[in-house]
C-alpha cells in the first residue's frame, strides 16, 4: 500500500517506517524538519499539519491507499497541562485535516492513534477495561481536553471506517530514567514502541473498518517499578523519588497517571482480530533484549566482539 504516515519523524514514527517497510508498504512521511527522515527509506514531505490550507494544497495530486495519524508534539514526558495543548489539537483538529487529506489523496484506510488514559486518569481497581469500557468521559477537571481531543479524533477515524488504537504507555528498555511518586505503586499499561508498531502495521492491513483495539503488553506494572527495573538493568542510579503531593504541584499533568492512576487493560481484541503477539509481553522481556544489545555494542567497541551477532 501507498502510506502517507503523518508524524513520521516522531516517537512512534521512527519505529514505524522499518516495520511498514519491511512488510512491503510504500511509506510518505510528514516531519516539519528538512532531512528528518534521510536513510529511512521513507519518501519525505516537509510540512505542517497544523497548517490545513498549505497542508492540503502541498498533498494535492498525490494518490494513497492509507493515511496513518501519528503525530504529537511530546517530545519528553509531559508534566504539565499546557504540555498537553498542541497535542490534543492535533487529536482533534488534526485528525480532521488528515481525514480531508485520505478523502484528497482518495485512502480508504485511516488509522487514529489513540491512547489507554481515555479510560479515565483514576483507580480502577482490579477491574480488566476492554474496548467496550466506557472510553472519553469528562471528570469536569483540566483533564476534560485531553480527553474530548481523545473521543474526537476516535469518533472522526472511525465514522470514516478507520481504525482507533488505544495505546499503553509506550516505552524502549533504554534511556533517561525518570522520576517516581514514592508513595504511589498502581499498575499502568505499557507497550513497547516495536509492538506498538508492529500491531499498528497489522491494524493498517486487516483491522476491521470503524473498528478500536488495546495495544499493550501482558503485564501492567507501576511506573516506580519500571523505573526501578531500568535503572537496575543497566547499572544507573536510583531514580529519584517524591511525594504524591509534591508531584502533584511540580507536574500536574505527570502526577495524574503517575500518582493517582492504576488500570489493567485487555489485549485479548488484537491479538484474536489482528493476530497480533508482543515481541515483549512483560517488561522483563524489553529490559532483557535490550540490555543484550547494549553488552553487545560495548564489547564491540571494545574489539572482543564482531559487529554481527549469532542468532
């Protein structure tokens, strides 16, 4: 298929563009850097989404088969509200110029990158949420933004006959480590960025139109014990760690899912619909890969390994 792949040089992009490939795809990416996407073997379209009018006049005569929203302007964590502005307008507004773009370029498929914490920023307590759970209510809090930009972008994709995929937090073994609520250990559902890529490829060519799926791993776990478990692997310092109440006043977006949050999630649609199966169904699993990677490249450097690896 032709794919025009919007946020391609970001978080999940990235990850994205290898796998559409590798599956035989032809991929166009957005990016608003020049040279972004140099060497991926993506076709680059320097643009702004944002920008609907130019957006489109720059599409214009271009012919795809699909269209894959992934953009968001989070190129760290979030901690704050107004962290959150650009991308619930790309959610929303965004999704309806890119929905304009696949009814332009004449793509019949639309895939919508949606995200677990529709489900609602609370306790859920041992309840298992599926794609049924009520998804997109407004606590009458800052969080009503967030959540309406999540509803909005799901019920535009799917009222086209695309497909909404309700991602977990998304993650890789290596990187900074980051801080934890110490008092504070409700799970949360994570999915590494492969898996995440891998289901989304899998969505674009057998989801089923107007359709919504849970993309997470086996097993939730509290964000302390991921951050924990990283820096163990790979030998950094302990993260550091706050109270509840002083997260809640530094990163209040942050302290929302890291401090008050907790929900176990099923993957049970995408793995019986789409025939998707994580590469890692526990964060044991990515720490571990990852970690042989990395002992892998040092002793490289070092002389006492090749650069290619036995399997």
């Amino acid at each position: 298929m032709r794919v025009l792949l919007a946020g391609a040089s970001g978080a999940i992009g990235r990850y994205l563009i290898p796998q559409l490939i590798a599956a035989g795809h032809e991929v166009t990416g957005t990016t608003r850097k020049r040279r972004a996407l140099e060497f991926t073997g993506a076709t680059e379209l320097v643009t702004d989404v944002v920008d609907r009018q130019a957006f489109l006049e720059l599409i214009e005569g271009f012919e795809f088969d699909a269209v894959i929203h992934a953009l968001s302007s989070l190129a760290r964590t979030p901690l704050t509200f107004v962290d959150m502005r650009e991308t619930n307008r790309l959610r929303s507004e965004g999704t309806s110029t890119l929905l304009a773009a696949a009814r332009l370029t004449g793509a019949k498929k639309f895939i919508f990158s949606s995200h677990v914490y529709g489900y609602g920023f609370r306790d859920h307590g041992s309840r298992i949420l599926d794609e049924e759970s009520p998804f997109g209510q407004l606590p009458g809090t800052r969080l009503d933004a967030v959540q309406k930009s999540l509803l909005s972008g799901e019920q535009q994709a799917r009222a086209y006959g695309g497909v909404a995929l309700r991602y977990g937090m998304l993650y890789r073994g290596r990187g900074p480590i980051r801080g934890i609520v110490r008092d504070w250990d409700g799970v949360l559902p994570f999915v590494h960025f492969d898996d995440a890529a891998a289901a989304t490829v899998l969505a674009l060519e057998t989801g089923a139109p107007g359709s919504v799926y849970n993309i997470v791993d086996d097993e939730p776990v509290s964000w302390a014990e991921l951050q924990r478990a990283r820096a163990e692997t790979f030998g950094r310092a302990e993260p550091n760690g706050q109270s509840s109440w002083f997260t809640h006043l530094a990163a209040p977006f942050a302290a929302q899912l890291t401090a008050e949050t907790a929900m176990k999630v099923s993957n049970a649609r995408a793995k019986a619909d789409l025939g998707w199966k994580p590469l890692y169904p526990s964060y044991r699993d990515a720490l571990t890969a990852d970690k042989e990677l990395v002992d892998h490249a040092r002793a490289v450097v070092s002389g006492t390994a090749s650069v290619l690896r036995s399997t």
